[in-house]
C-alpha cells in the first residue's frame, strides 16, 4: 500500500491531555474541519476495551473527512478497527515485524532520527517516516533536537513521504522549507489552541507554502 505524500500535508498526532472542554472526538472532527490530512490517535493510559471504541468513532470520522488514521504503537488495536495505518517508534516493534503482522494493505509509520535510521526503516517496509524532534518540545522532555541538516538529508535518502514532528508551531513551519519533507506533524499547536479548526487552516496554509515553496527553490538549484 503506497502512502499518498499529500495525505502527509497536516498530520495530527492526538493527545487526552488538552481535553475538557471538548472531548477528544470534538476536537479532531474541529481539526478534519479545518484542513487536517492525517490523525494518529495516541493513547498510552486507556484500557484496549476503551481504547478500540475510541478508535472505531475516530476512523469512522476520518473516512468521513477523507483523512488518513494511524494508530500509534497498539498493532492490535489497529488491525481491530481496521486503521489505514499504525506507527511504531525506535523503541517499539520493528517494522518488519509489524509488516509480518498486519499484511501488506495497512501502511506502517516508523519515527526516526538518522539517516542510519530512516534506511533501515524503508528496508523493513515502512510506508512513511516521522523525523524529529526538529524542535524543542515539552510533548516528549527527553528528546533531543535533531539538525536541519540531517532531516535534509533523511528526506533526501528515502523515496517514501517524510513528516517532520516535534516542536513545530505556525511561528516556526517556515524553518523547514527546503528541507524536503512532505508535511509536519503537531500535537499541543492543534490540540492546545482555543480555536482548533481556525487554527487548522492556518496551519493547513502555511505548510503547503513551506512544502511547496521549499520544492519550487529545490527547482530553482
């Protein structure tokens, strides 16, 4: 199943903790309406039970708004509610493995931070990379920020669609022009703002400019 690189454009990666006073499904179907491309639905505190009735409501929206849905590590719960595609970082299951599992029509997502990385991922059968943290991030306080250079040249190694994640807001997507990757994913820039689809098309803009305008001066050299 080949990943489509648009679908890569706003790629929202959840999380339970801005919740309150929408509850999670209100705030990805306010995200879908403004523009999000792709929903990786993360939880690492739900029971499976809770976890698998979330995720068949969710999918279901995705389908809906013609977006792409990930499950985030839970391979299991991800084949239950027929997902478009689970992503697994570096110290998760392997992709290969997942591969073995899930068959050849779900895509894989593998979160890297080196070339090294990025290779031995499309190797095994990924479908698309999430490189990061390209910035500072509070999400994941143990991350270290990882060079625009090396995402260049992540971007510039693999032939499959590369989401930049970590730490990205609309005061910084600009940074990432030229680098080549095919979109970025957000978790508190989407889920934190009090406007979540104003804030979307926003977002939604203002990456197509960094992706497209970083392909137009690649053009140019």
């Amino acid at each position: 199943m080949k990943c489509d690189k648009r679908a890569m454009l706003l790629y929202a990666v959840t999380d339970r903790a801005w919740t309150g006073r929408q509850s999670l499904y209100e705030q990805v179907e306010a995200a879908l309406k403004g523009g999000v491309t792709c929903v990786q639905l993360r939880e690492k505190e739900l029971d499976d039970e809770s976890f698998l009735a979330e995720a068949i409501r969710i999918r279901a929206l995705c389908k809906a708004y013609d977006a792409l849905f990930f499950i985030n590590d839970n391979v299991e719960i991800a084949m239950k509610c027929k997902a478009d595609g689970v992503h697994v970082g570096q110290k998760d299951m392997q992709a290969a493995q997942v591969r073995q599992i899930v068959g050849g029509d779900m895509l894989i997502g593998v979160s890297v931070h080196s070339v090294e990385e990025a290779l031995e991922a499309v190797k095994n059968g990924a479908d698309c990379l999430g490189a990061g943290a390209v910035f500072s991030t509070s999400t994941k306080a143990d991350t270290s920020v990882l060079p625009k250079e090396v995402l260049r040249d992540i971007c510039a190694a693999v032939d499959i669609p590369v989401v930049a994640i970590g730490g990205i807001g609309k005061n910084n997507i600009a940074q990432l022009s030229g680098t080549g990757v095919d979109g970025v994913a957000l978790v508190s820039a989407i889920f934190g703002a009090a406007d979540i689809e104003g804030e979307c098309r926003v977002l939604c803009r203002l990456s197509e400019e960094m992706v497209h305008g970083g392909k137009q001066e690649e053009n140019i050299q």
